[in-house]
C-alpha cells in the first residue's frame, strides 16, 4: 500500500447556565450572561463525581488538583474501584504515588513484568480481579508475592502471551493464598502439573472457570478432580491425552468446554457430547482434525451446542437457548439475552463464558489464518466480532476490536488488506460500532478501536464511510491523547485517511495537522511507531498545497527535520524524509521550499541520510534534495553541505537499485548542476557518463 499515497441553556435550580453551540440563542442570553461566571465549585458532589467518572485516570487527576473540594472528591473510593495501568510504566514510585487512592481497589489491570513487581506496591488488600497482559517475563517469585498479598483475590488472568517463567510452584501458591478464587486463566505455561490441579481442587472450592490456554502440557488426569468448575478451557494446550478425558465425564458441574485450536479427535467429541450429561456447549473452533473428518456429525447430541467452522453458530445458539431468552432466530440471540429483563443466571454464565471464549479464539484464530477461512469469516466470523464490541466485558470489547484489524489485513508487512472484509465490516455497521469504542473514555478500548479503524481505512471505500460517520475528528482528537498507545494508532487512521486527497482538507480542519506535529514533539524519543506514523500522515497531508502550508504554520517543518537529524529508526527516516520532500515540492505556489533549506539542519540531515542502508530512506532523501535544488540558495547550500559528493556517490553505488531512487539521485545531480555559473557541471557530465538512462529520465 502507498501510504502517500447551537448553544444550549441548561438549567441550575432556577439558574441558567450556558455551555456552548446553537446560534440561534445567542442573541437572547448573550446581554444577561457575558460577564458572569460560572462556579464550578457549587456543584453538588454527586455531579462532580459522575463528571469524574467520565475521565481516565490522567484527567481525573489533572482535574482534582485544581482546588481544594474538587482534590477530596477526586479520591472517592468509588472512582477508584478499578485501575487500568497498561498504557503506562508502572514502577515502584508510581504504584506508592498511588498507594492511598488504591485502598478499596477492586480491578487491576496491568502490563508487563516490570508492572507485575511494582503492583505489589499499592494499598489494595480487598483486589478481587487481577488480569496481566504481556507477562512473558514474570516469575514464580512475582507471581506468589501478588498471590500472598491478595487472600480475597476472586479472578487471575495472565495472557494472551506466554508466561513461560510460570511454573506448577506459582499456581500452587495461588491455591494455598487465594481460598475465594473463582476463576484462574493463565496461558503459556510450559507444564500444569497433577499436584498444582489438584491443589486447585483441594483449597480452591469455589473456582468455576479455569483456563489453561496453548500451555505445553496440563495433567488431564488431575483436571477430572476439579469438581467445582463450569468452564474449563484447554484450548491450543498441545500433548493432550485425549483417551484420558472419559475422566472429565464425571465433572458435576461442567456446563462449557473449549477445546479450540487443539488436535481433538471426533471421536473425543463425540464421547464428550454423549457422556458429560450437564454439558451445555463444546467449542471445538479450528481444530484441524475434527474438521478434516467430513463423517463426522456435528448433530448428534439434541440439547448440545458443538461450536466449529462447520456449524451455523447463530443457528445454534438460537435453537438451544430459545426457551431461555426466547430469541428470534440468526444474530440477535446475543441482542436478546442482553436485553433481557427476565435473566437467569445460568444462562447468563453460560454467554457471558461464551462471549470471553469466542473473542479469545476468534482472535488467535485471526492471527494464524490471515488468508484462509474466507467463508466462516464473512459468514460468522466477522458478524460475531461485531456482536461482540457490543459486549459489556470491557476485554472481550478490546479483543473483538483487534480482531477485526487483524481478520482484515493479509500482508502485515506492505499493509496490505483484504477488501472484500474491509467492506463486509462496513455493510454491517462495523464503523459506527468502532467509533463508538472510541468514544470511550476507556484507553484500552480507544487504542483497539484506533488500529482497527485505521486497518479499514486503507480501503477507500471504508475511508469514505470512516470521515462520512465523523471519523476523522475521532481519531484527530485521539491523536492529541496523553497515552502513547491509544495516539500512534489514531495517527495510523490519520495516515491511511489522508491518503485520499478528499480527506486531507478534512483532516486539517479536525486540527489533525497541529494534533500530528505535537506528537512528534512529544514522543521525540521512545516512540518509533508513533513517530513513523505521525511523520507519515504528515508526508501525505505536505503533498497537498494548502494543507503544506498549514503543516509549516504548526512548526511541522522543525518537527520533521528534528526527526531526520535525531531518529535512528529507518522507517521514521524515510517518512520524515518523504514529508520534507513534498513540503519542498510546491514550487512557487508557497514559500515552504525555503522554509525548509533555511532550517538548521535540514539539509545536513538529508545528505546525511543519502548514505543510509535502507533504499527508502536514500531514495526519499534523495528526492527530497531534488525538490530543494530548485531554489537557488539551497543549491549552494546542499554543495555546501557535501550534496554533490554524497549524490554522486549515490549514483555509483545504485546501478541496482530501483528507479524511483536512480530517477532520484539522478534528479538531484542534475538540479544541483542548474546554476548560474555552472560550477556543478563537471558532476553532472560525470554522472551522466555513469548513467545513460538519465537522458530519459531528466531533461
């Protein structure tokens, strides 16, 4: 892919405040309002709290230090019941400046191994969820102080990584310091133990959900003990011994089993279907072997749902729960049981498992099959990822959305996509789903939702319907997001959206343009993704005349040239370079050319940048000297630099190159050679003589 590619009144007790928009009014409440402020302060507490609650973690304490009441409500226990700390470094000074809000802390969400050490820090004996994303280094030690520290701990989740430290000791620490655990899904473990199930078994009597996710191996044999557990998930757990698992026949309670991504073998389906009489739903999705038997029969067992690329899932849930929700057939079931007044609680654990179980595999079954599965993806796959945003698990949200910015990409590296999922997203209202994800205040769900959008949009049919439903002021307000995560993937959306030229204006008047170049200021260092992106997007926007001026005004050409000069990163290289070079390319349409030969530096770094490694990076800086040379004083000053030796070099060097960068040093040598005195002449017949092909290539 070429990435160039009214006001309203409302009321205060018997007061009228006004808050901006709707003209038409303003004339009537302008005399009596212009000079009288607004006391913030006088709003009644609960107002204030729910206005907190409506912030991330960043803002509500931005804005609880701006006086005295707001500071004491700010710490409301109730604002603080859960803590999102993925998106940030989360060390041991951080978790003691947090230490006093943390007390009641109910949910923890966190990422990373450093994060996992620095937790133990807070305030927060009465946590009873706990989930840890990316803990591939997190240890045994780690992982049994968290335990220790949290008696009341109720829900652990580790994953979707590996945790390949985690040994059969930690979960045995769990099981002797964590009595009220109720669900445990860990992933990556290289070996489960007999003796830490049946630990598990023995002093943990209330756990009900158990996953041991792509693990190496987990004793069968022990998880037959587990007598408590409803859900059990073991899937893309290898070395299973399936004619071990009649031993799960006689769990009491087993309502749902996952045994996705696995080898199963029909004949272990059929046993489990037959045999575990509480049984209410199996999913067996991309299990290679069930499904290269086209014997077997997937109907065999009335009463039961077999999930599997060759069921109708809608189908089946609609026929087994009919009685329960009283759903009308195909996709509403979820919408139903939703919307239900009438619940029952079985039924609920049993969707609310599902809605966990679906998005998980969906996702991993994305990522392993990027360019198969055409049809269970348009039929089921992508319409499930879609009921699924709409679920009130904040995970499952997340996973649904990444779900959907993977399922449509085939070629990660040229980010390149499928346009017929692209599209197949957009006819079911997938934009206006995402949008609303980010909308949230929720920077998990912004950031997934940002990559997922900014997957779609690279489709220019999807770009049209992403700015028709006011993607771009979304994603230009994310850009401008304190969280790093969430601000490189609205900058992504920003960069594939501007590669249309009818979006660029837009993008600008969204204040995407400033939004772009004060992340690059902020993430000068330790954001290359950010960066690349940011830079990207900018390259695309300078390619048109007006929005380039409007790149300059916001210090954009300082930004990009700090980039060129300071970076390391090639691919934030070539696009800084690439932005400089369209930015240059206006001719006499705007002073920008200038601009960028009188910044200090420029020119420096962009000869410098003709001797990197990396083709893009020659080939775009190469074109970006070309640009420049149109301009009398930058030609003397890119001779100046050492232009001529470093192009002339170039050329030697690129007889295999590709001919957009021989177009491009040749270009460069031939405008650095058009001057009044002619000095540069000797280069050019030089090079000339090096490269017959210049003749057509240059005048």
């Amino acid at each position: 892919m070429s990435r160039r590619v009214r006001r309203k009144v409302a009321k205060k007790g018997n007061e009228k405040v006004v808050v901006p928009s709707f003209p038409e009014i303003e004339d009537e409440v302008s005399c009596s309002y212009s000079n009288k402020a607004v006391d913030w302060t006088s709003l009644p507490d609960d107002t204030v709290i729910q206005l907190f609650s409506c912030l991330n973690y960043r803002d509500r304490a931005s804005l609880s230090s701006t006086c005295r009441t707001w500071r004491a409500l700010g710490v409301s226990p109730c604002l603080w019941s859960s803590l999102d700390l993925r998106a940030h470094k989360c060390d041991a000074a951080m978790a003691a400046s947090l230490a006093s809000r943390c007390v009641n802390l109910q949910k923890l969400r966190f990422r990373g191994a450093e994060s996992a050490d620095a937790i133990i820090h807070l305030q927060d004996r009465n946590l009873r969820e706990i989930s840890g994303d990316y803990c591939r280094k997190i240890t045994d030690a780690t992982l049994s102080v968290i335990a220790a520290r949290h008696e009341l701990l109720e829900s652990l989740q580790l994953g979707p990584d590996f945790c390949e430290r985690i040994s059969s000791d930690a979960i045995k620490a769990i099981a002797f310091c964590c009595p009220q655990l109720r669900k445990l899904l860990l992933s990556g473990i290289r070996d489960v133990s007999a003796d830490a199930i049946n630990a598990l078994a023995k002093h943990c009597p209330n756990l009900f959900d158990i996953g041991f996710l792509d693990c190496l191996n987990v004793d069968e044999v022990a998880l037959g003990n587990v007598v408590s557990v409803c859900f059990l998930s073991v899937a893309g757990t290898s070395n299973i011994k399936w004619e071990m698992i009649h031993l799960w026949h006689k769990l009491p309670n087993l309502i749902g089993l996952d045994v996705s991504r696995t080898n199963i073998p029909p004949t272990a389906v059929s046993g489990l279907l037959s045999s575990c009489h509480r049984l209410k739903v199996l999913c067996a999705l991309n299990c290679s072997v069930l499904e290269a038997d086209t014997t077997f029969n997937a109907n065999m067992c009335k009463g039961k749902l077999l999930i599997s690329l060759f069921t109708d899932i809608f189908k089946g849930l609609a026929s087994l729960f009919a009685v329960t929700t009283n759903s009308r057939k195909g996709k509403n079931v979820f919408l139903d049981w939703r919307n239900s007044k009438n619940k029952d609680k079985n039924f609920d654990d049993i969707m609310t498992w599902l809605e966990w179980i679906l998005s998980h595999t969906l996702l991993r079954t994305a990522e392993s099959n990027p360019q198969g599965l055409d049809d269970f993806w348009l039929k089921q796959g992508a319409p499930l990822l879609l009921i699924l945003m709409q679920s009130s698990q904040e995970d499952v949200q997340e996973r649904a959305a990444t779900g959907l910015a993977t399922f449509v990409v085939i070629d990660d590296e040229n980010a390149s996509i499928d346009c017929g999922r692209a599209e197949a997203v957009m006819r079911d209202g997938g934009i206006r789903l995402l949008l609303d994800l980010a909308r949230s205040w929720r920077e998990g769900l912004q950031s997934e939702a940002a990559k997922a959008i900014a997957n779609l949009s690279v489709n220019a049919n999807v770009a049209k319907a992403v700015a028709e439903e006011g993607g771009i002021n979304v994603l230009a307000g994310l850009a401008r997001s304190m969280n790093r995560l969430v601000a490189e993937e609205a900058a992504g959306g920003l960069w594939n959206l501007s590669v249309g030229e009818e979006h660029k204006g837009s993008i600008a008047e969204a204040g995407g343009v400033k939004a772009l170049v004060d992340l690059i200021f902020k993430w000068s260092s330790g954001g290359d993704g950010v960066l690349e992106r940011a830079a990207g997007a900018l390259a695309n926007l300078a390619a048109d005349d007006k929005c380039s001026m409007e790149v300059a005004l916001a210090g954009g050409v300082h930004a990009l040239v700090m980039l060129a000069r300071n970076c390391k990163f090639e691919g934030v290289q070539e696009q800084a370079a690439r932005a400089l070079a369209n930015l240059a390319a206006h001719g006499d349409s705007n002073t920008n050319n200038a601009a960028v030969g009188r910044e200090a530096g420029a020119l420096e770094a962009l000869v410098q940048l003709t001797r990197s490694p990396h083709e893009g990076v020659r080939q775009e800086a190469a074109g970006a000297l070309w640009n420049l040379s149109f301009d009398d004083r930058n030609r003397e000053a890119i001779a100046a630099a050492g232009g001529v030796e470093a192009l002339v070099a170039l050329a030697q060097a690129c007889s295999n190159a590709s001919p957009g960068l021989q177009e491009r040093a040749a270009g460069a040598l031939w405008g650095l050679s058009v001057s009044e005195a002619n000095r540069y002449a000797d280069y050019y017949y030089y090079y000339f003589k090096i490269f017959p092909f210049i003749r057509g290539n240059v005048g």
